[in-house]
C-alpha cells in the first residue's frame, strides 16, 4: 500500500541566495529528509509531507507531471518566489523528487495543531470582586473595588474606596450596639453631604471557582489614586480590619454577595457598570490611556507595563503620537474577527492558506476567504462543519493594533491565515503565508505605496525549517521585521522555527510576581514586591531577543452576537504582537529604518536585567519591552541614530555590519556600550546568534 504525505511543495530557488547550502545529490536529500523528519512536529503523530526546491520555475510542470501532482494542487505565482504545492503525494513520487537532477531540496512538512491558550474563566478569578458593591446595612453608600490583576487566579492587591456614614462610625463594617438593636457602621445612611470618604487596601485570595477572600488592612490616608502596587506598599502588615468571602448566589451574578465577618453582606448595586457584550473600555484622551474603573476588568496591563520603568503599575498608558499611523502589519494567525469595535475598519482582507481559489466556495474545512472572521461565519457556518472555534487570531491582532487593547492605534493589518479555525497548520501553510506577504509588499512598493511594515507570527513548529529560514530572510531583505513567538513549552527555543531564525525578532513572555500571604491571610511585605519574571511556560535560551508581557493580557475576542467581546489570554502569542506593536510605532515616526535598525532600536529602548523569577536563565537576553509617548520623545534621536544605511545604500546592496541585537552606541562613547564578561554571557551577542544559525539542524 502506498503511505500517503500531507503535502508537496515546489518553490523555485531562483530567488534563494546563490550559496543556500542545501542538500544537492540524491543521497544528500535522502539523509537531510530523514534528519528534520526525525526531529519535527511529525514525531507527534501527524502526517508528514515534503516541501522541495527545484533550480528553475522553468521545471515546475516538469516536477509536476513526474510526481503526479494532477489533482488538490495549488498554483501561485508570487514574485520573487514561484511555488507550486500538492495536499497529497504518494511515496514513489518522494522516490522521485530525491532522483530528480533539477530537485535542489527536500525537507518534510507536518500538519501541527498549535496549543492555543484558553480565556481565563473569570470565576475563577479576582475579576469576581471587582465593581460597585452597596452594603445591605447602609445601601446608599457606595462603595468601589478595583485590582491591580483583576484576572490573577492566585493572591492579587487592590483598594476599597467609598463613603461610610459620618458619626458613631468606628470602622466600617463593625457591628454597633445603637439602642436595643444591633446596626452596620452607624446609625444612620449615606447622605451626600455628611459622608467621611475611605479608601483602604485589599488583599483578594482566590480559593476555586465563585469563591475567594478578601481582606481590608489598615493603610494611611492616600490623598490622590496611586497604584495598587503602591498602595500595597502602605499596608501595615498583621492589621487585617475586617475578612469577607465571597459568596455567589446559583440565579445569577447580580445577587452575589460578600458576607463579612462583622455578619455585614455587601451587595451589587442595582445597576450593572458593564457587562462582557458592552462597549466600555478603557478611557483615551490626548494620547493617554487610563484604566476606566466603571469597566475595571477591562484593562490591558500589557500596555501599562510599556511606560512604567518598574512593574508598580499606574493604571494608564501614555503612547502621545506614538501610534503607528502609516504603518502595516501582516498579521498571520487563525484570522481576524475585522468588524470588532476595537480595530475601527483597520482590519483589511488578506490571504488564507487553505483557499485554494482564493474564493470562499474554494476554501478547506476551517479556512476562511481572505482570513476575516464574521459573525455568521462563527455563527452558521462552523457549527455545520462541526468545528469549534479556537480563537487567537481575532486576539493578538488587537494586542498589537486594537484601539483600546492595543499598541499601535492607527496601523493596518492585513489577515494572514496560517492557522484553520482549530490551530492546525503545515509549514507549508505558514511559508505561503509568509510569502503572500512577501508579494504584497512588494507589490505596493512597486506601486509607489511603500509603508513601512512589519510581520507577526504567534506560532511555532516543533522543527527547525531551513525553508522557512530562507522565506525569513527574503522578508528581513525586503523590509519587512518579522517578529515570532518564542514557544509555550518551557524549553529551548533554538529547537523551534520560526523562533530559532537569526532574521527574525524572537519573543519570550513575562508577568508579575503575585504577592504571598501569610497564614492569617496578610500580605508578607517582607519578601514580596511587584517585580517582572519570566513566565512559566515561556520558551528561553540564546534564540531569545527580547522579553514582553505574555501573562493574563486582555484583548479583543470574537463572538458571533458582540463586537466588544474581551478575554484574558496566557502565551508567548500574546507577548509576541506586543512587541510587533512597540515596532510599528517606531516605523510609523521613523520609516525609512530597515528591519535590523528596528531591531537595534528595540533594544536600545528596553529595560535590562530586571526580569527574574525561577524560569529565567542566564542565555537568555534579559531586555524587556518598552514603549509608548517616549519613542517620539526622549527616545526618538537615539531611535533615529540606529540607522546603519540610507535606503539609497540598501538599494544599492551595501551590505549592514552593526549586529542588529544590541543598541549601537557612536565610537566615541563604545566604552558605554561595551558589556562586561558578566553581561556577555547573559546575553545573546550578534557573534552568538551567527554561530547558532551556522550550526547544522539536529534531530
């Protein structure tokens, strides 16, 4: 019986460097598709397949016809590459590729389900506390909580502000003996004008679903809103004033409850401040980004991180002109939800890998025309097919350029699907992608409708692709910075491609400690502060260019009834766009920077050495993303000074010499620049990076 391939790939290795170095003679090709098979994403058990580079566009037909690639073909033609690719190819027709004299390469391609993260279930978490709460004892007083994490599933710091009643009131909550009777903090209501405000510190520790505690602590008076972070710092640790739980009520959110040990219950106020299907957001204005506390939950801490030099947070984002106006992103993932009110018509029609007409009637299971999502496709269509949505795409996309949730407010992105409505893709897949991307960019240069532009890659295949190296460095040589994911498998992300390309911009994820309590539930101001720290799950070592938030990171979602759906997603996808999105706000102010310059500037910008934790290790390059107003500020002579050549010399083929992963500093400050042994080794150097991508692939 003839074992069946998932896919055949013919590109034309016309636009290949002339020394590409890959396997030429029959036994050669025989051996390097043995060695990748061995170590790629095939070991899990999917199909395998081979993508092979013949010398002329010339022998294209020829191949074709040799390898009986008669029907499930795909044709395209997109300059500087020609590619011809088959879903199908029977085992004597791999015979045959190896023999053929005009085959130059042969590499196997497996179809990878990618592990999407899922939305953190807000029950889960300190989101639950959050909002408006009246107290049943004194309903006209109100009173507000907000978190610095509303989404931490373990212990998270936040504040209570509100009116007690002015009077017998001692504190808050406690039971008072008025009379014969027992009343909640005073003897009277709330009245709007006697009312004494408080604002005190929480700690919230979530136990399971639906249920947590929360304590209020003593704190000084704080005279303006500070962060949670810092507000924390205030709080004298052993004086817990008063312990509630949470208690959630089976008809509906509404009539949940926090009881308190006082025998007080505090209530949701009658009206709802949002709901998840609602509009409300974060609030902008002249540039600045505030958390909106009416819709506490709703809030990217991600771009918080960007413009704070610590991990205190202060609950805005400052991006000024920084916007990334006049900028591109191809974004290739699972598609875009594009009538989501977080991307304003921004989201544009691309490529789907899995349309092979490039008409809807011509697109595969769980490929969508175009890769835009739509609510009657989510609504209708997929539940025909009987596919469940793995939404991602929809999710870094607003990461990177959403409006509210996003970095580079007024980019474009084009959707790229690499990636079906489930998370699976070949390598195939993803160097179509690449390579459409490639195409159009060039197109619109040629049309003299250059904008400079940048690719993010939220995906990872467990194989290291000399193919999709080579589409890397097409992209990085025309233009376009490719920025990729570093891997969620807490391992070495050199093993990965795309995360293992010299060219590319590799992304490791970060959070923030969560604070530990002690046995009576107070927090341990002696060993806890917010500090950055590589995630758990985050893939590391010298591949690694630069670390960004990827924990707990709200964003845009799609639904097939709301355009204002939100969810907190974990992932180096999630840092990855982040990133992408720091990028295109640079070449939005700074266009005519090349890709390495971007990337020089990227890391003249980023914090150094401050991200710890037990996951980070010392190959690693500590460098954490930063962002915002001061890119075209304090930043932007620094920014402009890392470009090595004028686009004149490009053209010209002037080859760069400055290494493009660290900050070039001018000669007479070099002492500055130069690192010491100690940071040598913790940091990936260009001279590192060129001798991982010279290593041969292993198995």
């Amino acid at each position: 019986m003839l074992r069946r391939l998932a896919a055949l790939l013919l590109v034309s290795a016309e636009a290949l460097p002339t020394n590409h170095g890959l396997a030429k003679t029959p036994a050669e090709k025989r051996a390097h598709f043995a060695k990748i098979k061995a170590s790629s994403g095939c070991r899990h058990g999917h199909t395998g397949g081979a993508i092979i580079i013949v010398t002329h566009a010339d022998h294209m037909e020829t191949l074709r016809q040799l390898l009986e690639l008669q029907q499930e073909v795909i044709s395209h033609a997109w300059p500087p590459m020609r590619m011809l690719a088959a879903r199908s190819i029977t085992a004597q027709s791999l015979e045959a590729a190896f023999d053929h004299e005009h085959t130059e390469h042969v590499e196997p391609n497996c179809i990878v389900k990618q592990d999407l993260p899922k939305p953190a279930d807000p029950k889960s978490t300190a989101q639950i506390f959050e909002g408006t709460w009246a107290s049943a004892s004194t309903p006209s007083c109100t009173l507000t909580i907000a978190t610095q994490r509303p989404w931490s599933t373990t212990a998270t710091v936040g504040n209570l502000t509100g009116y007690q009643p002015a009077g017998k009131a001692s504190k808050f909550g406690k039971q008072q003996q008025v009379g014969s009777k027992k009343k909640f903090g005073s003897v009277a209501d709330c009245d709007a004008k006697t009312d004494v405000a408080i604002s005190r510190s929480l700690v919230i520790n979530m136990t399971s679903q639906n249920h947590g505690f929360i304590y209020q602590m003593a704190s000084p008076p704080n005279k303006r809103r500070s962060s949670a972070g810092a507000r924390a710092q205030q709080q004298q640790s052993g004086q817990i004033l008063s312990t509630g739980v949470y208690e959630a009520d089976p008809m509906g959110d509404m009539q949940d409850q926090i009881v308190w040990d006082s025998g007080d219950a505090w209530v949701r106020t009658s009206v709802s401040p949002y709901n998840k299907e609602s509009s409300i957001g974060p609030l902008v204005a002249d540039g600045v980004e505030t958390r909106n506390y009416d819709a506490s939950p709703r809030w990217n801490w991600g771009l918080d991180r960007l413009d704070d030099a610590t991990a205190d947070l202060d609950d805005s984002f400052d991006f000024g002109t920084a916007n990334g106006n006049g900028t591109v992103l191809y974004h290739l993932d699972t598609g875009v939800m594009g009538s989501h009110d977080d991307f304003g018509g921004r989201v544009l029609e691309g490529y789907s890998a899995g349309c092979v007409t490039g008409e809807e009637d011509g697109c595969s299971q769980g490929w969508i025309k175009g890769g835009i999502l739509t609510p009657n496709y989510i609504k209708y269509k997929l539940p025909l097919l009987g596919i469940t949505l793995e939404d991602h795409g929809t999710h870094t996309c607003s990461t990177a350029i959403g409006s509210k949730y996003g970095v580079a407010k007024e980019a474009t992105a084009y959707a790229v699907q690499v990636l079906d409505s489930t998370g699976a893709g070949s390598t195939i897949d993803v160097i179509a992608g690449m390579l459409w991307a490639l195409y159009h960019y060039n197109q619109a240069f040629a049309l003299g409708n250059y904008k400079p532009s940048v690719a993010s890659m939220s995906l990872g295949m467990n194989e290291r692709s000399q193919i999709m190296t080579k589409t890397a460095e097409a992209l990085n040589e025309a233009g376009i910075l490719v920025v990729v994911a570093a891997g969620n498998d807490a391992a070495d992300a050199c093993e990965e491609s795309p995360a293992s390309i010299p060219e590319v911009l590799t992304v490791a994820a970060s959070g923030i400690t969560s604070p530990q309590l002690n046995a009576d539930g107070t927090l341990n101001m002696d060993t806890w502060e917010p500090t950055d720290a590589l995630a758990s799950f985050s893939d590391f070592g010298p591949c690694v260019n630069i670390i960004a938030p990827g924990e707990e990171i709200l964003a845009a979602y799609s639904s097939d009834g709301s355009k204002h759906l939100t969810a907190a997603l974990d992932g180096t996808s999630m840092a990855t766009p982040l990133t992408a999105g720091v990028a295109l706000t640079i070449r939005g102010l700074h266009p005519s920077l090349s890709p390495a310059d971007t990337h020089r500037s990227l890391m003249c910008i980023a914090l150094e050495d401050v991200v710890g934790g037990d996951y980070i290790d010392p190959y690693t390059s500590n460098m954490l993303l930063q962002g915002g107003s001061r890119i075209a500020t304090e930043w932007s002579e620094l920014i402009a000074s890392q470009e090595e050549l004028t686009v004149g010399q490009r053209f010209n083929g002037t080859k760069p010499t400055w290494d493009a992963t660290r900050c070039h500093v001018a000669a007479d400050e070099a002492s500055v620049s130069e690192p010491s042994a100690e940071v040598a080794v913790k940091r990936r150097t260009g001279v590192r990076r060129q001798q991982r991508a010279a290593l041969p692939l292993q198995p």
